[in-house]
C-alpha cells in the first residue's frame, strides 16, 4: 500500500463522514482461538492463561514448531526456517499465547511470524556497518549490566532472558541463548552482580532516574522484583523508576495468573507513591494484532493499581511501517491506557535487515502519524545513533544524504564533538551505492564526506 492511498483512507474529514462502525482498534480478539492449532486443540482457557504453562510450552525451533503446527505445518515454511536459524545471531523462543496469534494459512506474509521467525528467503546481507552492541552499552558500563550514559538516568540490565525472543534485538550481545553464530556474554539473574550496581546507584546521587531491563523482567520472580525494586527505592536520589517487560505484549498471563508478580509491582508503586517516587512499567508491542482481550485484562490490572503504562516499539519493514497499522496500533494502545511513548528507528545490528527502514520512509511516517490523535498518546520516533550518540529525534539530523543511506546526528549531551549515525538497510540504496558499500575504502570516504557535510 502507497502512503497517499493510506493517507487518503485516513484523510483530516474522516471524522465527518457520520457514524461508523465499532473502529478496528476497538474491536479485541477474543475467545480460545488458539484452539484452530492442533497442537493446543484440547487446551482449555484456564490451562492455556497460566503462565507456567506458557513457559513449560514455549516453542524454541523449528521441531517445536512442526509438532505443534502437525497437519497445518507446511513443509516449505519449515525448511525456509530452518535454512534462516543456521545464520541466525538470535535463537527462537516464542510462547504459545504470541505463536497463536499468528495467521498459520499464510505465515510468510504475518507481521507477528516476522517480528519472531526468521526465513532465510527475506534475508538480507548485513550492512557493513552493523554492530552486535550497536549502542556500545557494554562499552557505557561502569558495572556489568549497568550503563551510565547520560547524567541523571541509567540503564540496568538484570538478566539476559526472555520469554520471547526477538529478531530486531539491539542485546543480542547477551540475550538468549547462543546460537551458531554468537557466543554471549552472561548477565544472568545474580544478586550478588545487582549490590555491585546498587553499590554504584548509593554513590551516583546525580541519577534520580532507573530503567530496570534485561532481558525482561517478566521472567524475574516476584521476590527479585522485590529485591531490586526496594533496594531502588531505599535511595533518596532515586525518583523514577521504570520496569520493561514484554510481557503484557507476549505473556499477559504472567500479570493475570501469577498474581505475586503483579501485585508485587502494585506494592512497589504504592511503596513509592508514598515517597512521591514514580513507578511504571514500559512495554513493547509493534503490531496491533498483539493486543487481545487478554492483554486488555492484563494492562487493566496495572492501570486499576495506578501504574502507568507505556509503550516503545520498533519501526520494522512489513510489520509496522505502514500509516494504517501504525496508527491502529497506537489507537489501539491508547484505547487501553498504554501510552506510545517511542518509535524506535531499527537499530543497525546484524541479521534483520531485511526489517529495518530508511530514515526517509521513518520520517515520512512520523509526519503522517503526528496529529492523528491526542498528542500525548503520540509516540516520538527516535533514532539510538549507532555509537552510543542515545536517542536522537528522526528529524534532528545534522545531514542525511538519501543517496548513501548516511544520516549524521549530534548528541551535545553524551559528547559535542563526536557524530553518530544511522545507516539505510542496503535494499533501500541504488545498485551502484550498494557496491560502494562493499569496498572499505569507499565506505570510509563516505562517511567522511557526511561528517564534513554536517558541519562536523
Ligand atoms: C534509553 C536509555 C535510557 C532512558 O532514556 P529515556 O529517553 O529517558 O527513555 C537510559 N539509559 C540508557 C543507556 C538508555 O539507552
């Protein structure tokens, strides 16, 4: 679908046309579902809601996946996937719930199969220069698992796992397992690793402001959440803290079902509010079909507890770069109290290009996007420079150069005189520019040209 067709469909006089239907971000997926796959065809809600039997179930190749699929698996699908996961630098975990949802008559085309399983007939070559830390966090660390970057926030990652493993990764570095082309580095779940990091937070009194990552600390238990949360705030610096979980997006039963977990994080905000400290939870979903009756009931849970929610998602080719579902999606999460607070351009990591966008596409989706509703339910789209730059505004570039896919940001608060990046996927650039790109020595005289060009 073209922009303007799009933009046409949801043109500034829709809202005049009389009175429609229930609008499609309204409408929530509902029922057992999941039941149409013949592997869960006997699981009833109560089984299929429990969190332990998501994990216990969760499909982690392509084995997995043909038993579950049975007479509905089509044999080129599989091979296609196989074929995709021996380059892969991020193994397959997917949960029953998020494999569910996918659309099984026509699975090459659905944008949850792309977010999550590989094929090796939409791989791309990598752009040269894609990094597997691409936001150099190891290199920011003043811990293991702790990046101080700007003054007054930092980012702590307190394990590697995840129920669910996503192919657009940007810690791929460290999270899920090895896979044949990566050898990890370990942030496990290790108290003894997070005193080192509260040890740091007691001293750093400028930092008022904790994500707590991973991995996804919706595989922490109830009891470590406690830990690190109290530990958090027993510091009066401290004023903020977020927690990030995919969850409520791949695991909404972990909230429903294991009740330790989520009233765990309502006693903190309590705990917290108390103090005049904010806690919330910040969440990924990118496609609008992630969000089910399930969900509703799972974010309504943290809502009802005064717990705000929020949203980032990844800008990701055929899934999400598309006004209409874009839009749908942050209707969709507003309707259900999730405020959209960033839209990630793609980092520049290896083996998902096929899934990034260009900057010019990202930026002309914005412009489309901004205004379609509350301002506050409008999410920013940034760029994390590669390098380490942070997150920079899409249209705060100092140079973009669409010939060469070349985008300069300056970032004066990590450091004045540095540039940081961003790198269009190769498929975006002409043929002769994607032989450029191949010679090291035309790539250094380009970069260097857009640095000059940025006034740098
Ligand atoms: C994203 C990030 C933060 C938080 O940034 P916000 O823009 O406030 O969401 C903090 N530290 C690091 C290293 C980050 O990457």
């Amino acid at each position: 679908m073209t922009m303007s067709t799009v933009g046409a469909q949801f043109g500034p006089h829709r809202h005049a046309r009389g009175r429609a239907a229930v609008p499609q971000h309204r409408r929530l997926r509902g029922g057992e579902w999941w039941r149409t796959i013949p592997g869960w065809h006997d699981v009833d809600a109560a089984t299929f809601h429990d969190h332990r039997w998501q994990l216990r179930n969760t499909v982690r190749g392509a084995d997995d996946l043909a038993q579950v699929l049975g007479e509905r698996a089509q044999p080129a699908f599989l091979a296609d996937l196989r074929a995709a996961l021996r380059r892969a630098t991020m193994a397959v975990r997917v949960t029953p719930y998020t494999l569910s949802l996918i659309d099984w008559a026509d699975p090459a085309a659905d944008p949850i199969r792309r977010q999550f399983l590989p094929l090796h007939s939409e791989q791309e070559p990598d752009h040269p220069m894609s990094r597997m830390d691409a936001l150099a966090e190891q290199q920011d660390a003043v811990v293991p698992g702790l990046t101080h970057r700007y003054p007054d926030k930092v980012l702590l990652l307190c394990l590697d796992a995840c129920p669910t493993l996503c192919r657009c990764c940007t810690r791929s570095y460290s999270v899920g397992d090895d896979t044949e082309q990566v050898d990890k580095c370990d942030l496990q779940v290790d108290p003894r690793r997070w005193d080192k990091a509260f040890r740091y937070l007691r001293g750093a009194t400028q930092v008022e402001d904790v994500v707590v990552s991973g991995g996804d600390v919706g595989l922490l238990s109830a009891a470590h959440l406690r830990v690190i949360g109290e530990a958090l705030l027993d510091m009066p610096h401290i004023r903020r803290i977020r927690f990030a979980t995919r969850a409520p997006a791949v695991l909404p039963q972990k909230l429903l079902s294991d009740r330790d977990w989520s009233e765990t994080i309502g006693d903190l905000a309590a705990r917290g509010r108390q103090q005049g400290k904010q806690i919330c939870v910040h969440t990924h979903f990118d496609h609008p079909d992630e969000i089910t009756e399930v969900t509703r009931q799972a974010c309504d849970l943290l809502f009802q507890q005064g717990v705000p929610l929020r949203n980032q998602s990844v800008l990701l080719t055929g899934v999400n770069d598309d006004l209409e579902t874009m839009v749908t999606l942050i209707r969709r999460l507003a309707w259900i109290n999730v405020e959209p607070y960033y839209v990630y351009l793609h980092d520049v990591v290896p083996g998902d290009d096929a899934l990034r966008t260009s900057l010019a596409d990202a930026v002309e989706l914005e412009k489309n996007v901004r205004g379609q509703t509350a301002g506050f339910m409008t999410p920013t789209f940034v760029c994390d420079a590669l390098g380490g730059g942070g997150k920079r505004e899409l249209h705060s570039y100092e140079h973009y150069d669409q010939q060469t896919g070349i985008g300069v940001y300056r970032s004066p608060v990590v450091d004045p005189d540095r540039p940081f990046f961003s790198f269009d996927p190769l498929r975006t650039l002409s043929a002769r520019m994607r032989m450029a790109w191949r010679s090291p020595a035309m790539r250094q005289t380009m970069v260097a040209r857009a640095v000059a060009a940025a006034g740098m």
